[in-house]
C-alpha cells in the first residue's frame, strides 16, 4: 500500500446522492480519519475487497474511523439508485454510500481499478492508497496508525486474521479465467456469428469451444453491455463458457417475467454441495 507525505489534501467528494448517510464532505469530517472504499457491487473484485472494509467498519468506527463507499458503476443497470441500495442489504453493508455515476470521484482520486481504497488522516490529507485487491493486512496497519495519530495511547485490536483462503502469506495463487464481458462494448462471442448489433439473432453453438469466451445458443440480442435472449420462454437459450477457476460469478436478471435457471457443471446439473 503506497504511502504518501500528507502533503496531498484530498479532494472534495461531489456527489449528491448518498445512501446510508446524509452527505458527507471531507471538510466536515475534519478530526476523524477517513477510508475510502471505491467499488460497484455488481464486481467479484470488489466484493472480496468489501468483505474486509466492513470488518474495517465494524472494529474502528467506534474509534474514530468514517468510511465511505464510492460507488462507481461500470454498467448502466448499477446507475439506478434502488439495485444499488439492494446490493448494500445483500452484503450488510451499513457505512456510508455516495453514487458516483458519473465517475467524477473517482478521476479525480486517480482510482484506475474497483475496488480501490484510499486513507485519509485527520487533517484532511491522502497518507496512503491500494490500487486493486490485496495488502488488506498493511491497510488495517496503516488505519491503526491514522487513528492512533487522531487519539494518541488509543487501544487498538491485533490485526484481523485473513477472511480469505487466498490472502493468507504464501498462499498459491493459479491462474484463473479473466474476466468475460457478454455486450458488443466490452466482450467478443465464440460463436462464429459474433454480435449481430441491436438485432434479435438466432445463434448456434459450434460445440467446440475456446476458454474465455462465451457461446449461446438460441435467439439473442445483442446489446452494448449484455446480451439478452428473446426467444419463446418454452424453447429455451443456453449459454456455456469454459473456464478454469474455482468459482464463477455471473450477473444476470430478467427483463420482465420471472425464469428459471438450470446451472449444468461439465454435463452434469450442478450438484447442491458447488452451489452458490
């Protein structure tokens, strides 16, 4: 986690909609330590990050600490305010929230990645940043010493053990399948059709399929962002991606009725015990 002199005021948060809170400056917050946490609830990536940010909440907020979550949405659905504050009750999260839709926050922090986390000391300047996942330990460490600078002869708790398999020292981590987008913006099909822009399409799947990249089966189409199936409901699309990881995430919902979903594993249906 790089570390900064203090001589960086931190810039102002501009967003107007907040959730969990009334809005929120870092001005006013002069005095407390802040922890900014920039993310979008609709990233595996994220999630991951958030899991330690809200243990973050939970042990130092009574301490003095104020986080705040930067919602920056890569997709247009993660816009809306309500599938934000749906996710926030899904995760438990509690702390404050400010929509940055527009992604003016996070430019103006230089946040490249969701999730990013940025510190900032009680006189309202950047001491310390993590671009991406990882170095949680070093991040609890530096948010002891920001609230120790706020409350000299504090006491404080050890640092939390890692939630995470994969965070623990000399873990071994394999390669994984990158991510996959599924919109004509973003992703490329496997299907030798490819993306019939903004138009309904009938695709077949080859049944040979290279890893990271998806194939569907049915009629589709095909938008900027996601590909939606139009067909009869009876009839039924599919869509198959090979990939090597040990687990997967898909972000998906209905565009008006209810559906159902069978998830098959190598063939098979996906047994209880690998579910989600």
């Amino acid at each position: 986690m790089p570390e900064l002199d203090g001589a960086f005021p931190a810039p102002e948060l501009h967003g107007s909609l907040w959730l969990n809170s009334e809005p929120l400056t870092i001005a006013s917050l002069e005095g407390k330590p802040v922890l900014l946490s920039f993310w979008d609830y609709t990233s595996g990536p994220s999630l991951r990050a958030v899991s330690y940010v809200k243990e973050w909440h939970t042990r130092y907020a009574s301490a003095g600490l104020v986080v705040i979550g930067v919602h920056a949405p890569e997709f247009h659905f993660a816009f809306e305010a309500e599938n934000v504050q749906r996710g926030l009750q899904e995760q438990g999260i509690l702390y404050a929230q400010v929509l940055d839709n527009d992604l003016v926050i996070m430019n103006t922090y230089a946040a490249r990645s969701r999730p990013s986390t940025f510190l900032v000391d009680r006189k309202g300047n950047l001491r310390y940043y993590q671009i991406g996942e990882g170095a949680y330990a070093e991040s609890e460490a530096h948010i002891q010493r920001l609230l120790q600078e706020a409350q000299p002869g504090l006491t404080l708790p050890h640092l939390m053990t890692p939630l995470h398999d994969t965070d623990l020292p000399g873990a071994v981590s394999y390669r994984t399948t990158r991510r996959v987008d599924m919109g004509y913006e973003q992703g490329i099909l496997g299907n030798p059709e490819g993306h019939h822009r903004d138009e309904p399409l009938v695709y077949r799947d080859p049944g040979v399929h290279a890893e990271a990249y998806p194939y569907i089966e049915g009629e589709w189409y095909a938008g900027p962002e996601q590909v939606v199936y139009t067909g009869k409901t009876g009839a039924g699309g599919m869509l198959s991606i090979r990939y090597t990881a040990k687990g997967v995430n898909l972000v998906m919902g209905p565009i008006m009725d209810p559906c159902a979903l069978h998830v098959y594993q190598d063939g098979r249906p996906l047994a209880a015990e690998d579910a989600g």
